[in-house]
C-alpha cells in the first residue's frame, strides 16, 4: 500500500492511496494503524503547545442569524422537500420541483424583508431541502432516485465505439457517461514528469476531462482545473497496477465525461478498463470502481452505494474504492463529519466490494478478456535487441541509415540502450507489416554470422574483375567477395563465364582467411574434383608463377630490363 491518512485525534477526515489488490481487512487495518501513529503527533502538538504557550486569538463576528425566520421556512419547505425526494425522480425534473419549492418560500415574504433576510432565506431553504433528503434516508431507505441503498444504477456500456482510435468503449451509470479513448505509442512517447520530488517518465497514464455541458452549464473553459487532475490522478492509480510490465507501448487513455451525476471519476475507471482491453493491451485483470456514501445522524447512519452528485453534496462521506475481484487498487475518502467510527468504516468497505464486483460483471460481459492483438490501423510495436557496437552503423552518419529505413519501411523506429547489458533495444513501430519485417530483416542481416564449414545460399549482387559479390539471401546486405579463383575448379578467365548478376548459387564459408584476413566463401569446394584434375603449379622466377598467379619472369632483379636502360 501506498497509504495517506489526514485526522486529528479524534477522527478520520481524509483517506487517499493505491494498493496491490488488497483486502477490506488489510484496507480498514491500515488506516487504522495510520490514525494510532497520528494521535501521538497530536499529542507532541499539544505538548509543545502546552510549554511555549498559545497567541492571543482574535475575536471575530459570526455570522448573524434568525431562528424564527429560519422555523418559519423550515416548516414551509420541509415537508414539500420531503415529497419530492420520495418521488424519485431525475436529476434535471427534481432540480426543477426544488426550484419551484424555492420560489414558493420567497413570495412569503415583502420585497423589504426579501432585501433584508435575502441570504438568510437561500441559506435556510437549503437546510431544510438538506434535513428532508437525509431524513427521507434515515427513515425509509430511500434515496433521492428511488433507490435504497445498496442498489447500484442501471448501466450499459460497449466497447469499440469510435471505429478509428487504438482502443475505445463508453460506460453510463444512470445520469453518468464516461466515454474513453486509449493511443498507443513508442517510448519517445512517455509522459516526462519533472517535478519537485519525481524525475522521469510514465508510460502509461491517464487524462480526466471534465467539460461544462457534462453538468448542463455553458463556461469558458479555462486550462485543466485541479478537480481533473485529483480525478485523473485517481483513475490513473485505479488502472495502472494492472497495466503488464512487459508491455512494449507507451500507453494514453484520456476519459471523457458526457454526462455526471455522481462517481465519473469511478465511471472513467470502468471505461478506462474496457477501452485498454478493446485496445489489445494484456492487462493483468479489469478493474471496476464505486463511489460510496453516508448519511448519519449521530445515531443513526446509511451507507450509500453508487451516489449521486446531490448524495454527494448533502451526504457525509464520498468514499471512492476501486478494484479487481481479488483486491482493492485505489482509494480516496473525505469525510464531512466528526467521529466516524471504525464499525462505519468497514460496512462502507464490505458495501462497497458488492457494488464493486456487480460493476465488474457488467463489464466483462462487455468484454470478458482483453483483445489478443492491436487493431489493424493501429501501431504494432516489435522490439528486438542489437549488440552495441553495431547501433552507430544502423543509425548511420548524422542518422542517415536509420532515416531513410524509416522512409522505405514506412515505421518509427526508436533504439535505447539497456543499463544493464548495454545492449541496443531496438522499437519498430508501424502499421503496415511488411515495413516491420524490412527492418527485421536488416536487424537480421547486420547481425548475421556464417559458421564455419556451412553452406549458404548467395545472390550475386555485382561483378568484378577478380570475383563476384554476393549477397546471403538469409540476411540481405551481409555481402562476401567469391573470388575468381573459388569460381570453379578449371581456370576461370571471366567471371561471367560462371556467374552472372542476379544468379543464386551455394556457397561454402571457410571463415577468415589468414593471409588476406578476409573472409572466404567458394563455390568450386562444392563441385566435384574433375577426374585427373591436377593443380597447377606456381611458375618460378625464371618463367613461371608466383603462388598468387603473377608472372615472374625477366623480374629477377630487374636484369634485362635494367641493362636495356643502362644501353
């Protein structure tokens, strides 16, 4: 667990982490082991309080009130609240029935008295809507949708939904949509995180946005608020313990909600979920997510699962918990009143997992695995490995090799080197297959080592005086020169009386040859010897050959030559 716990002595008010698939036990345990290590912080504060002593604290107005004005509009607006929360309507037809409600009470009173107690009568108003919907909770189980407490909103979600994007699905959860799209990239593709007490990159994470229309309001938009980014931070903690680490991508899921009404972050999750397993990344296990609720009394107290926005706001908990079926990933708790106790706690907990592996089942009916392979227009990555001192000679002069690779392949091709080996890990990225296997072949071919004594098959690639060079078919652009005198057994005047461009033959590789310290490759050790066959001996001095076929004669010591000049 990666745990943080905020509390005074007293109580829990904020829980936030990620965990390795842990269980409702082990969750509650921690923060409850977390909130023992605080109240020894607190006491050392009181302590020091206690002995260089406390500033003067200035005295301040509070806020004025009315109790009679605000009994008169309690007893005009609750029971109407009350009414309308049973109805169990939708959130747009409800806020409208609250409106009205709202309008009712200010023609109560006098323009005078609405100038005068104006702030008092919204703030009034909202009480009594307030103690109506938790009331109506407490008393009857009953919720602001018609739901009871335990029940989860109707859900529908389906993968694939945008044709063109790596991976794509939408999740809706009664009144919210989220729909998410996932891109898949190479490393140079990684989220470069500079922070104060991070340096690095991320190669997977995840963008939350959240536009006006989700809420039915029209506002500027105004750069990412901090909202997304706790939201996003979240989902991206929900998913990415899931996220295989072998997986050659660079991963990118950006959610969008559609629609809220409560839990888009957990929604995100969900679509987040299925759109990585309709993207064809391997993921470990899907991953579902819920947000939970609480309304007490002091007394009494309901744990809601699934929550509204409006639960959120009038209740007294949003505890929001994501998971596999095995464990807990994710978590972040506020908690609004004092004195939560632990008996709370792990009931949301429990309520909480139910909610949660209902959730999941409805999406892996969707999707049960993730898809075996990338989709035919989206990036394949293949990686291979390369020794070091041959990564200068694929990049080429200046990048040249590699570039023009890229051109003819029509791929990405990113090479980093290993820490540890300090091999060359070589990222071929592209859509088309046949531009993967050109770069493979070439990686093939620069790495391509004849063994001694083996027989290859050779292309003939240009003709020389002296030979022929040819090309391993096995691994194109690995060439050797066949030298005239490995052409056949007779004597071979013209290259071209053998071989010709474009013919494929076999070879036979003799390995480094010590006098010329190249290697050498034959064809006549593949023919038979002809019958009676004699090798040709090397003229001498006086008239005949050298071991390397040159002729010796009238070359010793220049004589007839150097006497010719001499005259």
């Amino acid at each position: 667990m990666d745990l943080m716990v905020g509390a005074s002595k007293e109580f829990v008010a904020m829980v936030e982490g990620e965990m390795d698939e842990v269980s409702e036990e082990e969750m509650a345990e921690a923060i409850k082991f977390a909130h023992e290590a605080i109240k020894a912080q607190c006491d050392a504060q009181v302590a020091l309080a206690e002995a260089v002593g406390k500033k003067e604290t200035r005295e301040y107005e509070g806020e004025s009130e009315n109790e009679e004005l605000q009994q008169k509009i309690h007893e005009a607006a609750y029971q109407k609240c009350y009414d309308i929360a049973k109805q169990g309507t939708s959130k747009q037809e409800r806020g409208l029935a609250f409106s009205e409600v709202k309008e009712e009470v200010k023609a109560m009173f006098t323009e005078e008295e609405i100038e005068e107690y104006g702030d008092l009568i919204g703030k009034y108003f909202g009480k009594a809507q307030k103690a109506a919907v938790r009331d109506l909770t407490l008393n009857e189980g009953l919720r602001l949708d018609g739901r009871k407490t335990t029940d989860i909103r109707p859900i529908w979600c389906e993968v694939d939904y945008l044709p063109r994007a790596h991976g794509s699905s939408i999740f809706t959860r009664g009144e919210t949509q989220a729909l998410a799209t996932v891109t898949l990239g190479t490393s140079r593709d990684a989220n470069m995180i500079d922070s104060a007490t991070l340096q690095g990159e991320e190669r997977f994470y995840l963008h939350y946005n959240f536009p006006p229309f989700s809420t039915g309001e029209a506002r500027p938009l105004r750069g990412t608020s901090r909202r997304e980014v706790g939201h996003g931070n979240l989902a991206q903690r929900a998913l990415k313990g899931m996220i295989p680490e072998d997986c050659p991508y660079t991963v990118r899921v950006v959610s969008e909600v559609l629609e809220s009404n409560g839990s888009s972050s957990m929604a995100t999750v969900c679509s987040g979920t299925m759109a990585l397993m309709d993207a064809g990344v391997q993921m470990k296990k899907p991953v579902s997510g819920i947000a939970m609720g609480l309304i007490s009394d002091g007394e009494r107290f309901a744990v809601l699962s699934d929550i509204l926005g409006d639960e959120d706001h009038l209740g007294d908990m949003d505890f929001k918990v994501t998971g596999t079926a095995d464990g807990i990933t994710a978590c972040q708790m506020d908690i609004k009143i004092k004195g939560l106790s632990y008996e709370i706690l792990v009931k949301a907990l429990m309520q909480a997992k139910d909610g949660r592996l209902h959730i999941l089942e409805k999406l892996t009916d969707t999707i049960a695995q993730p898809n075996a392979s990338v989709k035919a227009h989206a990036p394949k990555i293949i990686m291979s490995r390369i020794p070091n001192d041959l990564i200068g000679a694929f990049i080429g002069p200046g990048g040249k090799h590699i570039q023009e690779l890229q051109k003819a392949s029509e791929t990405t091709i990113v090479i980093n080197e290993d820490p540890v080996t300090e091999e060359g890990i070589v990222e071929i990225l592209g859509t088309n297959q046949d531009g993967i296997d050109m770069v493979l072949k070439k990686l093939d071919a620069m790495m391509f080592k004849p063994e001694k004594g083996s027989v290859y098959e050779v292309k003939v690639i240009k003709i020389l005086d002296f030979g022929a060079v040819v090309e391993y078919t096995e691994a194109q652009g690995n060439e050797v020169l066949l030298h005239v005198s490995e052409l056949a057994w007779e004597r071979t005047d013209n290259v071209t009386d053998v071989v010709n461009l474009g013919d494929v033959i076999d070879v036979k590789y003799f390995g480094i040859d010590p006098r010329t310290k190249k290697e050498k490759v034959s064809r006549k050790a593949l023919l038979p010897k002809p019958e009676g066959y004699v090798a040709r001996p090397p003229r001498d001095h006086k008239g005949g050959r050298d071991n390397r076929g040159r002729d010796n004669r009238n070359r010793d010591n220049r004589g007839p030559r150097r006497e010719k000049r001499e005259e």
